[in-house]
C-alpha cells in the first residue's frame, strides 16, 4: 500500500508542477495560507469554487508545505483543526490517509507537530474511513523511514503534547517502537519515561 501511495502521490505532485495553471496555483497557495490563519469565509470560497482542492498536490511553496503534501498536510502543520473539519465537510473524495511524497499521512505531520487534538481528530476519522483499521500499534501507517506518527511525536514535539499524543497513539506493536524487534515481541511499554502504560 505504501508505494503505491507513493508512486500515486508523485504522478500526482508532477502532473501539479507541469500543468498546474496559475489561477490553480494561486488557489492552492491561498487554501494553505488560509489553515495557517484560519479562514473560515475564504476557505469555505474556495472549496464552493473546486470542492476537490483539499486532495491537490502542493509544491514550490517553501515552508508552508512540503512538494507533493496536500492541503490535509498542510492544516495538520498548522493545527488548523477547524479547517481539517471543513475539508471533510466540503471537500470531494478527501482522505485521511492520503500519503505525501515521503509517505507521511497528516496524522504524521500533527504528531511531529505537537498537535494533541487533531491527532485525536484524524485518529478517529482514520477509523471512520477504514473500519477494520486503527491507526496504531501494528496498524499505525509507517513513511518511507518506517516511522509512524507515534515515532514522529517522539523525535520532535515536546512537553505535554508529547504526553497527550502518546496517550492518543501508543499500543502495542508500534513500528517506531524498539524497531529492530518484531511487533510479536514489543512489551507495549511507553517511549518516555513517564510509563503511563506499565
């Protein structure tokens, strides 16, 4: 599933950087620029405009978001949880587990982020989407470095949002948990030192 999803996401993120028009370039740019400073009004604009604006492919937008990330990406960066609310709402044919080029789903990009409530948010509605699918433990989605969001809150978000999005991801069989050791084995124990599950 995980290179397909790349292979998908970089036909994509090409097909956006050749024949991306300037209106739709300037579209896409504007709806990150609305999740970094929700905008409720503008944002509602131009999902009415192009209900599938949510689903496209990012690129030569420096920090805002990464090539290949998606709108999705860029409000789980932001911790737009309102804006996330109204892709799905709006949107057409949105996913939760779309996949950037580096296989990051923005579960991913909230989780490194420190974003506590949205990885709740976008933990549930994974669940929505694929009903036999929790995204944790042995089913969390690994990127191309085999790191799950769990990994990610471990490497870089900080204080108690890393507490709170260990409590929101943590089970048993994490990749990103002793990840030399096969997910049978792994004692289920917490990354930190708080131990809240020993």
């Amino acid at each position: 599933e995980l290179s397909q999803s790349l292979v998908f996401a970089a036909q994509e993120t090409s097909r956006a950087k050749w024949h991306c028009t300037t209106e739709e370039y300037d579209a896409r740019k504007a709806l990150v620029l609305c999740c970094q400073k929700f905008n409720e009004a503008r944002l509602r604009s131009y999902l009415t405009y192009d209900p599938s604006l949510p689903m496209a492919r990012l690129f030569d937008l420096q920090n805002l978001a990464a090539d290949g990330q998606t709108p999705l990406h860029a409000a789980a960066k932001f911790g737009s949880l309102d804006a996330i609310k109204l892709f799905l709402e709006l949107g057409e044919d949105v996913s939760v587990w779309v996949r950037d080029l580096q296989g990051r789903t923005p579960l991913h990009i909230a989780a490194e982020e420190g974003h506590s409530e949205m990885c709740a948010f976008l933990r549930e509605k994974m669940r929505e989407e694929k009903p036999d699918c929790d995204p944790i433990g042995v089913n969390a989605p690994t990127d191309l470095g085999g790191t799950t969001p769990l990994g990610w809150a471990k490497k870089r978000a900080e204080g108690r949002p890393k507490l709170e999005i260990e409590k929101i991801l943590f089970d048993r069989g994490d990749a990103s948990i002793l990840q030399h050791t096969p997910h049978e084995k792994r004692v289920g124990k917490s990354p930190w030192k708080s131990n809240l599950f020993s």
